[in-house]
C-alpha cells in the first residue's frame, strides 16, 4: 500500500500567541499577522497537489485553512478531534498568572506529569496523556480514511507536538525541545498506521517579501 502523505500545519498567530496567553479551546481569532502568514503559506503551498483539507473546529485553524482551500477552490472540512488541548481552568490566563493561581498544578504541568490534573474552568481539562491519544489518534484517522494521498491538517501547537513525539518515538515525559512554529508546514509519511517524519518547520514563506528597489 503506499504511504499517505500529510501536511501538519500549525495555524497563524493569535493576538494571545504574542502575549503569551494559554488559549486551549477557548476561540481566538488569527491577528492581521496570523493573516498575513496564513497568505504566505497558502502561496507556499499552491503549486502542490492536496487531495484534502481538515481543520480544527476552532477559528485560527480555520482561518489558516481556509486561506489555503481560497487558492484553489477547496472545500475544508472541520474535525474537532484536531482541537487544541483543553486546559480547563487555565485557559485564558498569562503563564505568570497560572503560574500565582495554581502554583501546584502548574509545576507538575511544567514537570511534564503527563497524568497530572489541571482545575476544570469552563470546561474539564485533559491530562497530556489523554490529549496525546486524541490528536495522534485523529491524524492516524485522517490518514487511514485516505490511503495514498495528500492531506493537509490545519491544527494547533500541541497537535505537531503530539504527531512529532508519534513519529521519532518520543516519550511523553521529555521536554519540548523542538520548536512548534505558527503557520509553519511539517510533514509527515503515514503506512501501516505508523507515522514517519519528513521535515519540520519549514517557515521560509514566512519571511517579508524583498520589495523590487527598481519599481
């Protein structure tokens, strides 16, 4: 069988990317950066061949996806197993307030206690390993319902974490030591339920146009 080819994109910047606010499922739009990037990558990406788009349910995934189903007259469909991680009543905090509100279950988020509680808030958090299955689940998913194809995923920071970790066989316990870009484009090999990676983060379309001094 041949593999599947996918593209995990993580969507552009949100005003809370840039302060450092924890969003987690609470429904923040990309900023005129976000858009900005979400242009880029959608010109990056318009001379390959897509068999599929998916995105998160949330609107900065969307956004990001929708700007790359414009260049070719796709349709998106909207998977919300490709969310972020719920962080229950962290969301919508700054690091340094979670860090003052909750200083236990923070340190054991920042440990890495992938089993670890995290407070409820509008909505009852995921422990990392819970999170882990439903992302890296999703892809495989994904991927398994089209065999031989190009499908690009349009989610969230902690889904390419996730699908990164699958892939070189990470334990969850590790620290984050790779980058996670927004609008960056990471790709992957999907056969036999096993994901593989290609590259990652490439963000070269990303950089500012040269302006033609000559006009």
């Amino acid at each position: 069988m041949s593999p599947t080819t996918i593209i995990l994109i993580r969507h552009g910047e949100t005003a809370w990317n840039a302060e450092r606010r924890l969003q987690g499922h609470i429904d923040i739009a990309l900023n005129d950066e976000g858009l900005r990037q979400a242009s880029a990558l959608a010109d990056a990406l318009a001379g390959e061949h897509l068999d599929l788009i998916v995105s998160s349910d949330l609107q900065r995934a969307a956004q990001t996806a929708d700007a790359v189903a414009r260049t070719r007259a796709m349709p998106v469909q909207r998977d919300p197993l490709l969310r972020e991680r719920c962080f229950g009543g962290f969301e919508g905090l700054l690091y340094a307030e979670i860090e003052q509100r909750f200083p236990v279950e923070f340190a054991a988020w920042q440990a890495r206690e992938i089993d670890a509680p995290m407070p409820s808030g509008a909505r009852a958090a995921e422990t990392f390993r819970q999170f882990y299955q439903r992302a890296v689940s999703a892809i495989i998913g994904w991927g398994k319902t089209h065999p031989g194809q190009t499908l690009a995923l349009v989610a969230h920071g902690g889904v390419l974490e996730c699908a990164y970790r699958a892939a070189l066989g990470l334990s969850l316990e590790t620290p984050r030591d790779f980058p996670v870009l927004n609008a960056s484009i990471n790709r992957f090999r999907l056969l036999d339920d096993k994901l593989s990676l290609v590259s990652w983060g490439e963000v070269g379309h990303l950089q500012p146009r040269v302006l033609d001094e000559l006009n």
